[in-house]
C-alpha cells in the first residue's frame, strides 16, 4: 500500500467522528486539508497553525483522524484533567500497522504494554511515586559531573577540526550514555540502539510506507527482544545502581504496582524518552541559537543567561512538538463539543507561540521570563519525570561550547527531519570554526574552567533585560513618565494592549503596564509616586534619571484584550489610565466602537489627558471629581451594547462597584486589573495553619501560619508556576476538589470564587484551617 493509501485507511478508520464532526462545526478548509506529515507543518508545526490558534483552536482533521487543538490555555486544560482527557493513546501507533507488520512482530513476541506515560490512573500514580526518588533534585546533583565528563571527552575530540556535525560528534551520543548511566543499563552497541530508538519513532508517531511498515517492524521486534535480554541481564546484578535496577527491584517488591510487563515495555520506551528527547531538544537548540546571532554572543558573553535561554529554546523550538489525549466522556473544550472516545493531536508547539500566554510569541527572546512556562515537557501529573535531566545536558553543551567555541557559526546546509507527528529535531547540524582562533590556544585556563547551574527549572528572579532611560518627564501631577530603550540599540519586544514590564531599580521590583503610542520607540511607562506604599515607586521618582541603566522584565500580558467584541466600555480611576490608553489605541486601530470613561482627582492629576484629548477625541469622558463630574457607573452599565465588553482597570472600590453591577450579565463581559495589592503579608498571629492533601502525587502537606500554600508546595519539590506572588497575576492558581477557601487574590472574579473548583496558592488559604484537597 502507497502513502495516500495509509491516509485512506486512517480516514475510513474514524468516518462516524468525523461526521459527528462536520454536523456540529462546519469545516474550514484549513481543517480539511491540515496534515500533519505536510512540509508546512513539518518545517514549522507553530507557523502552520496559526490559523487555528486565531481562528478555531479545537478542530477536526479528517485526515489525520485527530482533533486537534492548538492554543496553550486548551492544551493546558488537557494536560491536567487526565481522568476526561486520558493518556492511554500516548503510545499508539498513529498510522496503523499493515497486517504483514503484525505478523512480523508476532514472530518476536513483542507485547508492548502500559508504561508511565501511557496509564491512567490510579495504576500510573502510583508507580510514579515508588519510582520518583531517583529524579528528585538531589539525587541528580550528583550527575553533572558525569554529564560534564562526557560533554568535554566529545568537544576535546573536535575542537581542532574546524568543521563538524554537532549531532554526529557529540549531541546523539552523549545523550544516550547519559540515558544509559542513568538507567543503569550497559553502555554497549550504542549504534545497534541507534536504529532501534528511530525505529521506535517512526513506527509510533511516523507515517511509514508499506514497505516501510516491514523494516520498522523488525528493528522494533529486535529492539523488544534486546530490551528483554537487558533486563534477564540485569536481574543479575541485585546491587545495581540505577533507575531501572530500582524498577526491576520494585517489581520484584511489589509486583502488583511495577508488574513485569511494565518492565519490559518500559526498558524499551524509556531509553527512547530519555535519549532521542534530549538529543533533538539539543540539536534545536544550537541550530536556533547559532542562527539568532544576537542571543548566541549574549550567552558567550554572560553564561548567566545559559538555563533560560535553554528554557527558550524549548519553548520556541522544542523536541516534542504534539503528544496525544483521548477523551473517556463527551466533554467540551474551546468552545467544542467533543464526543467520548475522541483522539486528540495536542500541538505543544503551537501553545508555546501562542501569543495568549507568550507576548510576541513567535519571537525567540533568550530574555523571556516565563520562558519556562513552555510545554515541551508535558504538564500535570505526568509531566516529564526527566526534565531536570533534559535540561541539565542542554546547559552543560550549550556552556561547554559556548565559552571554547564561540565563533562557532552555522555551516550552510539544508536541515532534514524524520518526518513524525510528535518528535522534532535535525538529522544534523553542521557547524564551521577556525581552530586557530579558539580562545583557549591563547588562554588554556578556558578549557577547563566551567559554571554550574543547580539542578531544577531557572528562577525568574535570575532573568531580566537591561535597559536605559532615554527619556523622564512629568506625565501629571506626582506622576513620573519614563521611555525606556534597550542599552545595546536593539529593538525591544512587540507587546500587546494591556501588557505589563516589571522595572527592576535596586532592590525594588515593580510593575507598570505599557502606554507608549503606537509605532513608538521604547517603552512608555507612567508612574504614579504613592507615599503610603512599599516604597517603590517613591525611590523611582527620586532615583530615575535620564541615561541610567534599570533592568525589565517582561512583557507580559494579564489584561489581554479580546478583539472579537462590537463594542468596548472602557474604564480607568486615576493611573489606571495606563493599560487603557493602549487598548484605546488598538481599538482605534481596528476601527471597533468604543468609548473611554476616564475618572480623577483633578485634570492636573490625570495623566495622558493632552494625548488622549488628540488621538481619542469624540471617545474620550473625563470625569473630574473637583469639577463634580463622577462617572455614573450603574448608567455606563446599563447603556452598555449587545456583546459590548467592559474593560476596567482602576482602584478597588471601582471594581468591586463594577462587579456589583454586572452580576447579572453574562460571564466574560466584566475584564479588571487592579493597580495595586494589599493585605498579602501573613501575620502568624492571625492565620492559621492547615492541611493539604494532593490527590496527584497522594502527598499530604502542612501549611504552617506563617508561610504560603505556594511555598509549602515549592519546599516539597511541586513545581507551580509563580509570578507576582500577590494574588495579581493568577499564574499559582491550583485546582481545589475539596474544602472551604478563603480566596484572597486579585484575579478571579466572583463566580469563580462561589465555585469553589480553583484557588490562587500564593495567597489564598483555607478558611478557618480547615484541610482541603486539591488535584
Ligand atoms: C514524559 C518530554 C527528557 C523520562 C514526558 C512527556 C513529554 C516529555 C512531553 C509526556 C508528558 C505528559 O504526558 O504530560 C521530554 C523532553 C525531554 C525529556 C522534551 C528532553 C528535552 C526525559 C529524560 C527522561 C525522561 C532525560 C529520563 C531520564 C520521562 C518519563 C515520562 C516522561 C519517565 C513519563 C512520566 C509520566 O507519565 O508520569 N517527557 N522528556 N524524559 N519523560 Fe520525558
Ligand atoms: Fe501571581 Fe500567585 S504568583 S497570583
């Protein structure tokens, strides 16, 4: 059977969910003619489904057999729920065999089963956590060196060649020792494993021909029979070290939680997620890195921005592009109607661009702060068990070459992938030098010199840009109005209307949203000097001055500003202003209706109004309480259009009022930002500790009164993403499924907090100490 032969039968295979498909939500052409084997999608899986993500981010392909969903907050949602969204597909061959290949791997007796990735619960949490220890943080530690060891025997044997293929030489290899010492499994036949792990690849996420189907079928077969043949060899060595000794040791200990087909299927699946993961992961990196010339000689220059530049490079052009979910019930997701059973394609790499989570998404930014937020490792509890490993190999390289070669360029070359649905990274990468001018010719120390990054994801304290004040003025009256442009010249990010940067000045960290006018140069920020705060704002307005050098985090946006509305009451109180404007701006520039309610103290206090007045004229309310003019709020409300949307950023009081008077309207019209946080300290006196059990991993916890669930979780070693550690910005929220909360953040609106289904860990708690559960 021909290729488009194999796409038929993938079709006439799922024809009635296809149809249900095209009952309920008409096709786009795109949906009809996405292929996941296409040159546009194997060339650049992100840019492929762009469409989507803008347009239909949950849809059907007929041709793949698969929904497939594209935006990040979706993908997300599936990566966490793994009871409605099961991984039981994760492994499943995504074009099926030909019988002739069955029969060929009858003959090796191959039974592939469950392994981690693969198991619902509660069968999958339970063996993660009696072999977890072996990944925690501590125990990795020790690894580096043998990481390093390995990395440098490779680069010592190339650095005087001038011209090399990184896979080749070093990417492919050192990953699977690295793999194979971690395992604890013999480091022999590197290239008989070879052929096998890319014959895993092709016969699970690849789209084989007939012929095809036959060879992978043996390299498979053998690759089961060798994978047996370790273990028999290993169940010799009671006192082995390493991961799958303790695998084969629990299966001995407890069989009914580590059974023996687990073993066996696991001693195969686990070299190719551990190996081929990280040696396309790398082999992405460099080709990104040496082809974004700016980031690469930022990173020669400072070996500070090594791990989140890593955390980038997955983001931006990671290994594991899809991975696969099924649903267990009808269920509903992105706006569609998913019927039981439904397979699901989600495209990790169309999250980690997704501009909804990533300002300027489609951008490779080694500054970026959430970086680590990607999703090429998987989320929820099944999220990669390795990804310390990944990433410490990725720093070591990247270090390693960077600081002896860092005039490495990129050779000319056309890049080949071995084209699959999920796994992504080139057969090679070429890369040129002159030997002559590596530096350690000169200076011998550089060879053996190295720095060393903790085990673990980057913290995002570690990550910020410098920038420089080209520019200070008076926006009002006690508000400080500030350009910022990047202190080497170069562009700084695209942002969004309602996005936000972080100002770093000493040791205050503060943030403001971004205001400056469109096609502006640099940042415009506006900052009002508030006495009664934290003090930060007070030591901007005395310290800030024109050329100084601050550091920036971000952007990143919030407040985002949903485009798809007829019409748009906006409201800002006093430096509220500040995201407001910039929605005003974008709206103006998509010719939407809109309307600006802007309220006061006193014209001399406002700022933006000259700006406003000339660019929003006919749009623009001012209301100045010394001139009697308060904004009635309930008549905005109530004159407020058919699928109108109010936007709202100001003191709390405001929002509250807001909240009030649109209790009744539908969800989703009423968007606020707050300007400030209070009452976020925790005085021991007056809280009070309580308990936490995580359905998840099955771990209890103790909340102590004087610290956060969020810090309870982190010192557990449960990685929850954080940001403001405020209640600002919603990125801690967790999922509750039991227990009375006493929300205290500034993100979730009123009915979500009567639902009692999510909870924001950095500073929400239980009410009255009561134990909660979460998931
Ligand atoms: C699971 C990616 C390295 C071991 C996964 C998953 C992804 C992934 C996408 C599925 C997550 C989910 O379903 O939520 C990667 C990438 C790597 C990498 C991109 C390198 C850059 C490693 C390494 C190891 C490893 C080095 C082991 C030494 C595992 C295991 C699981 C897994 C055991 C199953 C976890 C579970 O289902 O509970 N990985 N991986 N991975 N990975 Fe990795
Ligand atoms: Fe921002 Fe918790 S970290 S809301």
């Amino acid at each position: 059977m021909a290729r488009s032969e194999n796409q038929t039968d993938n079709r006439s295979g799922d024809k009635s969910e296809a149809e249900d498909a095209a009952g309920k939500c008409p096709f786009s052409r795109e949906a009809e003619e996405f292929d996941a084997f296409s040159d546009r999608y194997q060339s650049d899986p992100a840019e492929a489904l762009r469409w989507s993500r803008d347009q239909k981010p949950v849809f059907f392909s007929p041709k793949l057999g698969y929904w497939v969903v594209s935006r990040y907050d979706d993908i997300k949602a599936v990566f966490r729920d793994n009871s409605i969204f099961s991984p039981r597909i994760a492994l499943e061959k995504i074009t099926p065999a030909t019988p002739e290949a069955v029969e060929v791997l009858k003959t090796y007796g191959y039974a592939m089963n469950r392994t981690l990735v693969n198991e619902d619960e509660p069968a999958h949490m339970e063996r993660r956590r009696v072999l977890m220890d072996h990944f925690f943080p501590e125990n990795l530690e020790a690894k580096q060196e043998m990481v390093r060891r390995l990395t440098r025997e490779k680069v010592d044997a190339f650095i005087d060649s001038g011209r090399v293929d990184l896979v080749e030489a070093m990417l492919y290899e050192v990953p699977l020792n690295v793999a194979l010492h971690f395992l604890g499994v013999p480091e022999d036949d590197i290239n008989v494993l070879r052929n096998f792990s890319v014959a895993h690849s092709v016969n699970t996420w690849g789209r084989p021909s007939d012929e095809k189907q036959l060879a992978v079928a043996h390299d498979v077969g053998q690759f089961w029979v060798y994978a047996g043949k370790i273990i028999e060899r290993m169940k010799n060595e009671p006192e082995g070290t390493g991961w799958m000794h303790e695998t084969i040791r629990k299966n001995a200990e407890m069989p009914d939680i580590v059974p023996d087909s687990y073993v066996h299927s696991m001693m195969m699946a686990i070299i190719v997620a551990a190996h081929e993961t990280t040696s396309l992961a790398s082999a992405n990196m460099f080709k990104t890195l040496l082809s974004h010339r700016q980031a690469w000689e930022d990173i020669c220059q400072d070996a500070s921005l090594i791990p989140n530049a890593v955390e980038e490079c997955l983001r931006y052009s990671g290994s594991i592009v899809a991975w696969r979910r099924q649903t267990t019930a009808k269920t509903r997701l992105g706006g569609v109607d998913l019927p039981e059973g439904a397979k699901l394609l989600i495209v990790q790499a169309s999250g980690n661009q997704d501009e909804r989570h990533f300002e300027d998404g489609d951008t490779f930014d080694i500054y970026r702060d959430n970086a680590v937020d990607h999703l090429t490792f998987g989320y929820g509890s099944h999220q990669c068990m390795g990804k310390n490993i990944g990433r410490m190999e990725m720093r070591v390289f990247l270090e390693e070459v960077s600081r002896r070669i860092p005039h490495l360029q990129l050779a000319d070359q056309e890049f080949r992938y071995l084209p699959t649905t999920s796994f992504r990274g080139p057969d090679h990468v070429w890369v040129e030098w002159d030997p002559e001018k590596n530096p350690e010719r000169q200076k011998p120390e550089i060879a053996g010199s190295e720095v060393h990054y903790p085990v673990g994801a980057p913290s995002r304290r570690d990550i910020a840009r410098k920038v420089r004040v080209a520019d200070v003025r008076w926006e009002a009256e006690g508000v400080l109005g500030l350009t910022l442009q990047d202190t080497r010249g170069r562009p700084l990010p695209d942002w969004s209307a309602g996005a936000h940067v972080e100002l770093c000045v000493a040791d205050y960290e503060r943030k403001y949203s971004l205001c400056s006018r469109p096609g502006a140069e640099g940042y415009d920020l506006a900052i009002l000097r508030d006495d009664g705060g934290r003090g930060g704002s007070k030591h901007i307005h005395e310290t800030v001055r024109k050329g100084m050098e601050v550091k920036l985090r971000g952007p990143s946006n919030l407040f985002r500003l949903d485009e798809t509305a007829n019409s748009y009451l906006l409201i800002a109180g006093g430096i509220g202003i500040t995201p407001i404007i910039a929605m005003a701006d974008r709206l103006k520039a998509l010719g939407k209706d809109y309307t600006i309610h802007y309220c006061g103290r006193s014209r001399g206090s406002m700022a933006h109004l000259v700006r406003l007045e000339q660019d929003h004229a006919g749009r623009l309310t001012v209301h100045a309480a010394d001139e009697n003019r308060r904004a009635d709020l309930a008549g905005l409300v109530s004159a407020l259009k058919q699928q109108g949307q109010i936007y709202v950023c100001g003191p709390e009081r405001m929002i509250s009022a807001l909240e009030d008077l649109t209790v009744d309207l539908p969800e989703g019209i009423l968007h606020f930002e707050h300007f400030s946080a209070r009452d976020t300290g925790l005085d021991p006196e007056k809280e009070a500790g309580f308990d936490v059990e995580l359905q998840d991993s099955g771990l209890s916890i103790k909340v102590a009164a004087y610290e956060t669930l969020l810090d309870a979780l982190h010192a557990k070693g449960i990685d929850v993403a954080s940001d403001c550690r405020e209640g600002l910005c919603g990125s801690c929220e967790v999922m509750v499924l039991e227990g009375d909360i006493d929300h205290r953040d500034k993100v979730m609106t009123r009915s979500e907090r009567a639902g009692n289904r999510r909870m924001i860990a950095c500073c929400s708690r239980s009410r009255n100490g009561g134990r909660i559960k979460l998931a």
